[in-house]
C-alpha cells in the first residue's frame, strides 16, 4: 500500500514492523498512474477478447499460452514504454500485478471486469495508445488489437431488455454499459449488416463519437484501417 506524506512518517508510524506493506511517498500521482496504465489497464485488455474467445475467468487468460504472452507484451513493449517513469520499477509493479493475476485462489470473472467496458478503455488504454503513439510515432499493436476487441464485444442485440452479444463459437454473453452508448454500437453494427455501411465506415463512425472518446480518434493515421482489418477477420475468432 503507498500512502501520500514524508518518508519519516515511518519513524513516528513504523508501522512496517508490525507486518503492513506500508511506503509512505511525497507524491502519489506516479503509483496512482501505475495502477490504473498496467493493473486496471490489464484487465480492460484482457476482458472483451477474452470472453468473446470463450474464456471467463483472468486465471484462464493468464493460463492461456497466446493471451498471456499477449498480455506480456503490451505490458513491455507499449503500456511501460508510454510512461514517464522509471522503467525498471515499472517492470517490478507490472510482474507483481502479473503473479496476483496467477493466483489460482482469486477468481476474477471477466463478465465483471467488461461492465462498462468504453469508459474504461477511456481511462485505461486510450492515454496509453495516445502517448505511444507521441512517443514512436505508430499505433501500438496490442492496444489496437484490444481496442478492435472492444468494438466487436459491443456487436449486440437487444433481448428482452437486455443487450446481448456472441462470441466466437457462437455463445451468448450480456453486455452491461449505458445504454446510449450500447444503442449507438447495436445501430453501427445493424447498418453494417444491412449493407449500408462498410466495416471501415463503421470503425470511422465509432472513432469519431467524442460523446464515447472526448475527441475524434480518427486523428491517429491508420487507426481506423488497422482496426478494420482486425474485424475483418473477427468471425474466424483471430482477432
């Protein structure tokens, strides 16, 4: 646990000697980011394309060979790269959020982490894909993948009042958000079915909803054509 406040708290309260992981830090904005870019960011990566592949739990994302090297690497390679920290201990907090993720005794469902999946992907991945992107000057690719993810989580139907979508094998799960934004996926994906829209105007008409983004996405160069691809393939369950 890190608390706001002087270091030599510890001698007023030493309360590390009485067992509690307590650092007392001068400024807590770093571990807050920390936090909310690797931990709550992991989970939104992981919750939309994991169920939509059939999984439910994060153990089993963490169990799985290609969605735990996935998770991996957009950790590494883009989640730690687009912050302004240190990285080695970046590299520590994201191994340990890594092993509370392994924990057989925790069973996290990720129906629970999906609930209101756009906002969080707001909060959680966007200032990842957008200071990546300031920094390398291209679209990083795990963020991407989740983001195309998130848009096809969001293919519903509505049934008997609630919005409901399915996976890859055909099975059905509930989606849980507010229902102006769900409304307005339901409607990009019935165009798109009807033929009046292609997959890429969809994508381009998601992108550019600031109600869901606060601004125009369709802003970072290729975005709307790499996430198009990727729910080209969507059906065969590749995305």
């Amino acid at each position: 646990m890190d608390e706001e406040g002087d270091p030599s708290l510890d001698q007023r309260l030493p309360l590390k000697q009485y067992g509690l992981n307590v650092h007392w830090v001068e400024d807590l904005v770093p571990y807050q980011m920390r936090k909310v870019r690797i931990l709550n960011g992991s989970h939104t990566l992981m919750a939309p394309l994991g169920i939509l592949s059939g999984l439910d739990e994060v153990g089993q994302v963490m169990n799985h060979p290609s969605f735990n090297e996935f998770l991996r690497q957009a950790i590494e390679k883009e989640i730690i790269p687009s912050l302004s920290f240190a990285r080695n201990e970046m590299m520590q907090y994201a191994e340990s959020v890594l092993e509370r993720f392994m924990n057989p005794f925790v069973q996290h469902r990720l129906a629970d982490i999906s609930l209101n999946s756009l906002s969080k992907f707001k909060v959680r991945l966007l200032p990842t894909l957008e200071a990546y992107f300031e920094k390398e000057g291209r679209l990083p690719v795990c963020v991407v993948r989740a983001f195309a993810g998130l848009i096809r989580f969001y293919k519903v139907q509505k049934v008997k009042g609630s919005y409901v979508g399915k996976r890859f094998d055909g099975k059905e799960y509930i989606v849980n958000d507010h229902v102006q934004a769900v409304g307005f996926f339901k409607e990009q994906w019935f165009r798109y079915e009807a033929a009046e829209i292609s997959i890429q105007q969809l994508v381009e008409n998601v992108l550019s909803n600031q109600s869901l983004w606060g601004k125009d996405l369709n802003m970072f160069p290729d975005l709307a054509a790499e996430l198009s691809h990727h729910l080209e393939n969507n059906e065969a369950g590749i995305l």
